[in-house]
C-alpha cells in the first residue's frame, strides 16, 4: 500500500489541491481506514536493488567491443539523412 500520491487542482471543477485531497480523502477513508487496520502490526519492508554500471562495462568483452566500434562513427547527427520525395 502505499499514499505516494501527487494531488493538483481540479481544472474542470476550480477546486484548488487540498480541496481535491479532502475529497478523495471523504471518499475512500473508510476504505483507506480498513486498509490500514488490516496492515497493523505488520513490517514495513523496502529493497532496492542498483546496477553499477561502470562495473558492468568493465567486466563485459561484448561492451568494450561494441564502444570500440561506436568510437570510428560519426555522431548521430552526422549520418545521411534521408531524401524527401520533391513536393
């Protein structure tokens, strides 16, 4: 469960962010308070996992080869470009 939630003024209705939070919050509280009371006691875990690219690249032969290679072309902005039919 999670209430990372971004809450903006309402543009149709002008009612302004917190006005919209109360809303939902009028809404779906009860659904939220159940929620929450069914959650009571229990952990709250988190994992995040990251990837070091630059070790990543040091260690991969197919990496350094492919950046070798990239390394003799021109810059993307250098390629031909294509040829539009006369209009």
């Amino acid at each position: 469960m999670s209430f990372n939630v971004i809450v903006r003024p309402g543009a149709e209705t002008g009612a302004t962010a917190r006005q919209q939070l109360e809303a939902w919050l009028a809404s779906a509280g009860e659904q939220l308070s159940s929620r929450l009371e069914e959650l009571a006691g229990s952990p709250e875990l988190r994992g995040e996992i990251s990837l070091d690219r630059s070790a990543f690249v040091e260690d991969s032969s197919e990496i350094k080869q492919l950046k070798e290679e990239m390394a003799d072309r021109p810059a993307c902005g250098a390629w031909p470009q294509p040829h539009s039919a006369p209009g």
